[in-house]
C-alpha cells in the first residue's frame, strides 16, 4: 500500500516526529503511552505572581523532557501538528476552562543542503509559533501572536556568535529577543531552557531511594538537561475573573482572587505516513485528520507520575479535570489511600524503605485528648469519618451543609480530608484548614488563616491565590518550601504566632498554592503524604502528649526530611521568562559534581537560597536574619541562640566602621528580637554580624535606601 492509516487514538499519532534517539529515561515519562511521544509530553507546570512585578502573574509550561544539549543533527524542539494549551478556570460559576491559550508551532529548513542546524546565518529546523487565544470555553480563538520567533537550540558559540554562524552577540541577547507582546498585552516566550525541575531520579526510582542510603551521591537526575518551554506573563486582572487588579482584593485570601491552570497537548486521531513515492514526489508534508485528541496533561506536580498507578497513567493523560470529580471511583482511592502510604507505615512496607524513616503518618492523633483513641490516617483508617455528621462539624467545611460529601465520602478513606482537596480542589480559608495557632487545642476551632486556594469546579489543577503578596527571593526568611515553610513560621514565630488574625506570612505564595520555580515540591508533596498539613491544623503526631510544646520528635523528623537534591542546577534569572538559560551542547557537564554549572551565569541571575534543613526549628548556633531589607527607617534584628551563652548584635558600615551596637549580653538558648533605627544613616550598604562567646558566626548585609 502507498499509505497506510493509523486511526487509534494515540498509536498513529505518536509514530510522527519520534526522536531518533530513542526515549530518554526523565522522570516526566510518567505514562506508557507518552514515553513514546516526547515531543507532546508536558514536563512541568508553574503558575506564581512575577517577583519583579507583582501586578502580574507568571505561568510556564514545559515539554519534550531529557534534551542532551548535544542533541544533533536533529535539535530538540516543539513539534508541528500538535496544540499545545495553557487553560485558566477563574470562576466556579462556569463550566470548564474561561480562558485558553493555543500555541501551534511550524518549522522550515532554510538550507536543506548541510547536516548543520546553522551555517551562515541560516537556520534548519527554523521554529515559529502562532498564538491563539479563548476567553468562552474554546468556541473561538483569536490570533493574539503571530510568526513569534523560537530561539534556535544553544548549539555553541561558532554556532551562535561567529560570522560563519548567526553571527549574535551571545545567545542571551536571542532569548530577549523572542520575547513577544501579545496584541492582548501578554508577555510571551517559548524555547528551550534548563530543565528548572530538581530531583534525585536515580535514588527516587531506586525503590523510593532518597536520600540515598547505598552510600553513593544523591544526584539531580536532570542535571545538563534542557526542556522546551512556554512562559506567559499576563496582568492579574485578565486573570481574575471580574477583571479586578491585585490592589482591588479584599484581603490577601480574598476568594474572588483564585486561579486554576492545567496545561495540555493534543495530536489529532488520524496520521498518514509517507512511503518512497510521497518523497519522491517532493511531497514532504504528513497527513493529519480527525478530532483532537488529549495525549498529555499537567496541573499539579508528580499527580500522574506517583499517585496514578501505571494502569490508569493514559487514562488519566486523556482526561481534562473537570473530567475527574466525575471519576472519583475510578482515582478517589489514589489519593484516599496513596500508595507512598504503605512506604511511611512500619506496620506496612515502611521497614523496607530506610531512606524514608523520617516519614511518618499520624496512626493515632491527640490520643492523648480522647482517651486513647485518637484519630488514624493511615492507609485503610477512618481519619475524621468517625466524626462525620456530628455536630462538632458545624459551622466546618466538613459538615454536611458544606463540603462534607466531597471531603469525608467514606470509611477507610483518611486523606480524603487533606491529600484529595489539595490536588483537586484547593484548600478553603475554613474550618478545621488553619493553622492551630489560636485553636486552643481544639484542630476543629477557628484558628490563623494561612491559605485558601479553593476553587472545587474541577480536578487536578494549579490552584493560585493572586491576592497573596509575593516573598521578595531574597527575603531573609524566603524559602523553597512554600506553605510547608509559612505553617512554621505561623506557629512557631513570634512574629506571626502571637495572633490568630490573618496577617501577610513569608511563602503563602508558594507550593501548593501555584508552584514558583524555586519550590522544592518533591520535599514538599513528600512530607504532604506523610501528613504535614494534618499536623499544622493541629492534628499533630502521635508522639505529642497534649502537655507542652506540639514540636515533636516525629514533627521535627518530617520538617527535616529531604530528598538529597534541594535547588536546581542553574541560577534562575530575576526577570521574564526567569527559567536559566539552556545549557549548550558544548558544555562537559560532570556527572560526579553535583555543583557543577556552566563558567559563566546570564545577566540578570539570582542564585536561588538553600533552605536550611533545621528549618529553624533545630537552629545553628546563632542564626541571623533582618527584616525589612532594603530599608529606611525603623528595621527589626531577629536571631536564635542554640545554647546559653554571651551574644554581640553589631552594625558596621562597608568600610568595617562600628556604626551601632544593638546587643551586648548573656542571653539563654532562644529567639530574640532587636530594634534598629537606620533613619538618620546614610543610604548604603551596612553589615549586622552575630557574635557568640568572642566568635563571628554569621554576618549580613543590610541596604539603607
């Protein structure tokens, strides 16, 4: 036959536009079906408002996982026939996504006689892109970018930079100049970046080996690799659905302010395949026909990688989520009863992975209030469906009246009121989901708002509250555990615990409500199994006795915990697309330094700040931060002492000048805080250094501005 038509679903689409180089082993392979399709595989999802300009948020989508930067002749990029769409869900009161943004993508050779990509100022495998945007459930689109330009893959700099080349100053100056502005005023950039997911592949596939305990390296898995990458910046208020501004929110929660964004690919049904005679015919186009199908999608982080087990993967790539609160039979119990579960259980298959000791569920909370029965969440226990229509729910989204069909379904289903919401309709700023600050004991009492990202009109989605103010990255107390970090200090901090009132706590924008580039979501989502949020609303671990501090040894176990690999291999940039540029294919990555990175960095990077991993719950021996910074008048010293001992608080100018001492006393194992008025100093640079009995131990840099 001189064709031959595949009309499955997926199995004919997928035999166009397959690397040659066969599938590489990435962690984004998470279905069987799309490992064999990499060029329509979604990697990774982030949606957070833009450091550098808060009245607008970031989205970036990513593709095609494992690129080698020396991945010649035939360069990694997006592919053609294929749709790729970022949608927004921004109101219950509708039905499915109110915005969508379609990018298709169309390649040239422009000198088909070299095996070069580039020589002499052409370029092969030329890539554009049409941008088509929908703001009534996908009826119609209008064309909001047209020929925007797709940087050419970072081959090496006579590619790039030499007259036989393209002859451009670096590629930096390629990457600024793809930047489009959409006709509707988004910022727009799709190309190839560093891979911005960070994760120990080796040790995680390893039977859940992380931190590896077989005595060799944890090792970032996507270390040297590069991803193809679509980044949005829109304004908040053609986002938010009555098209209000970040200023207009009633407060930092407010609930009119709540985005959901899920990303897709989709081939369509019926592919025909050239034979000798099309090309000798000089017919070098493919055939496509047929309805759209969904092969790929991504709204939450490692959903279809490590809670949907292998059977449903493809099934589960095949649904939008709007799909899914229709299937709760079907997924329900994955989440329910999850799998890395039985893996945080002694009395389960917790033995048998030493790596994750840390881990642990609560199988028995606040027994100590009720008597010796307490509440189980454990694989196959009741959680709080023994409390299920009891008035104590009241006035919760728990109760009936509320929410309480969705969060409390059925015995034997424990995560359902922590694990589900998360990943499938958000957290609400209700009852019992705030922090247990001001509950007086009581998980089920009004306590510390902390989070609501709530919109339950779908289902696996990124859920982003766009009136939570941005944590400036070098905030000295940002870190990359999002809310995980903001519980702590919630209830830990004098700053933030001495009140139940809602008030603006460092990292409530980040994972899971929306995903920055920076945020650790392995550690997270990990330490979320093992029921960290249970525990921040006051359902604390089965070793806390109801006396004394709920900072246990089990709760210190989780927020220490982490997975070998804690920040990405790459400075981010500070400014749009913020991902770090891609590694070139000349680059000699070597595999046995996990700190090895290209010579040189981008203008405008940052590096990204390490979390420590006490967390400040198990302190250095003095740990010093300054808030705010920069400032102008009144600034507020805090630091921690692990032990008794005789501490100095002292400011120098840059020329080491004694400009102030703050503190100059013996002082016991604890937090302090000191005042310093730098309203008469000149603006500058200031140094605030600790020492502790006669040694400096920490010191920072304060701007006056």
């Amino acid at each position: 036959m001189k064709r031959k038509i595949y009309a499955s679903i997926l199995l004919g689409a997928m035999l166009l536009n397959v690397f040659p180089y066969g599938a590489f082993a990435s962690s984004h392979r998470e279905a069987p079906l799309i490992a064999n399709d990499p060029l329509a595989d979604n990697t990774d999802l982030y949606a957070f408002r833009s450091p550098d300009d808060p009245t607008k948020v970031t989205i970036i989508a990513c593709y095609v996982p494992g690129q080698l930067p020396q991945g010649g002749p035939n360069y990694y990029s997006f592919g053609e026939n294929i749709r790729y769409e970022i949608h927004v869900d921004n109101n219950v009161a509708t039905t499915g996504d109110d915005i969508t943004y379609r990018f298709t993508f169309k390649q040239e050779n422009e000198d088909p006689s070299t095996f070069f990509n580039v020589r002499l100022g052409k370029q092969n495998l030329k890539t554009t892109y049409k941008l088509e945007k929908s703001t009534d459930g996908g009826k119609k689109f209008s064309t909001i970018v047209n020929n925007g330009t797709v940087p050419p893959p970072n081959i090496g700099p006579r590619s790039i930079s030499s007259p036989v080349g393209l002859n451009a100053p670096n590629y930096e100056s390629l990457i600024q100049s793809s930047i489009a502005t959409a006709s509707s005023g988004e910022k727009v950039f799709c190309g190839t970046s560093d891979d911005p997911f960070f994760v120990d592949l080796g040790g995680i596939f390893d039977l859940g080996d992380a931190p590896r305990t077989t005595g060799t390296q944890s090792i970032d898995g996507l270390k040297c690799l590069n991803v193809s990458t679509i980044a949005l910046q829109v304004d908040i208020s053609a986002l938010q659905k009555d098209h209000k501004s970040a200023a207009q929110a009633v407060n930092i929660l407010d609930p009119d302010y709540v985005i959901g964004v899920w990303a897709s690919a989709s081939r369509q049904k019926i592919a025909v395949l050239k034979d000798y005679k099309d090309y000798e015919n000089d017919n070098n186009g493919t055939s496509n026909s047929g309805p759209w199908i969904q092969v790929s999608r991504l709204g939450m982080p490692l959903t279809n990688e490590v809670i949907v087990p292998i059977g449903d993967k493809d099934y589960w790539n095949s649904l939008t989520p709007y799909q899914d609160l229709e299937r709760l039979n079907k997924f329900g119990n994955y989440f329910y009863n999850p799998e890395l579960g039985l893996y945080l259980d002694d009395a389960l298959f917790g033995t048998a992975v030493p790596a994750l000791s840390k881990l642990r569920i609560q199988k028995n909370s606040l027994a100590c209030a009720f008597g010796g029965n307490g509440f189980g969440f454990g694989n196959g226990q009741n959680g709080l469906f023994g409390i299920k229509g009891n008035a104590l729910l009241d006035g919760t989204a728990l109760a009936e009246s509320s929410f309480g069909g969705l969060l409390l379904p059925a015995s034997n289903s424990p995560r359902s009121v922590d694990l589900w919401p998360i990943f499938n309709t958000g957290v609400p700023n209700a009852r019992p989901y705030q922090l247990a600050t001001g509950k007086g004991g009581n998980p089920l009492a009004a306590g510390k708002p902390f989070i609501h990202n709530f919109l339950p009109n779908g289902g696996d989605m990124l859920r982003l509250n766009m009136a939570i103010p941005v944590t400036p990255r070098n905030h000295p107390q940002f870190s990359n555990l999002g809310i995980v970090q903001a519980a702590v200090l919630g209830l830990t901090d004098p700053a933030y615990n001495s009140s139940a009132d809602l008030q603006w706590i460092p990292n409530m924008d980040g994972f899971p409500n929306g995903r920055r580039l920076e945020d650790d979501i392995v550690r997270i989502e990990l330490q979320a199994v093992s029921g960290i949020a249970l525990a921040a609303i006051g359902l604390w671990y089965d070793d806390y006795n109801c006396a004394g501090s709920p900072v246990t040894q089990d709760l210190l176990d989780v927020l220490t915990y982490d997975a070998g690999v804690t920040s990405n291999d790459l400075a981010l940039k500070s400014s749009f697309p913020y991902v770090a540029s891609p590694w070139p294919g000349t680059h000699n990555c070597d595999c046995d330094n996990t700190t090895a990175g290209p010579s040189t960095t981008n203008a405008g990077e940052t590096q990204m700040k390490k979390v420590p991993a006490t967390l400040g719950l198990s302190a250095p021996e003095v740990n010093l931060s300054t808030y705010p910074n920069p400032g102008s008048t009144n600034n507020t010293i805090r630091y921690s002492v692990d032990a008794p001992s005789q501490v100095k608080i002292v400011v120098y100018d840059i020329h080491g000048k004694l400009v102030k001492l703050l503190a100059d006393k013996n002082h016991e194992a604890g937090v302090y805080n000191v005042q310093w008025d730098m309203s008469k100093l000149s603006s500058g640079t200031y140094v605030v250094t600790a020492v502790k009995n006669g040694n400096v131990k920490q010191s920072i840099k304060v701007v006056k501005n």
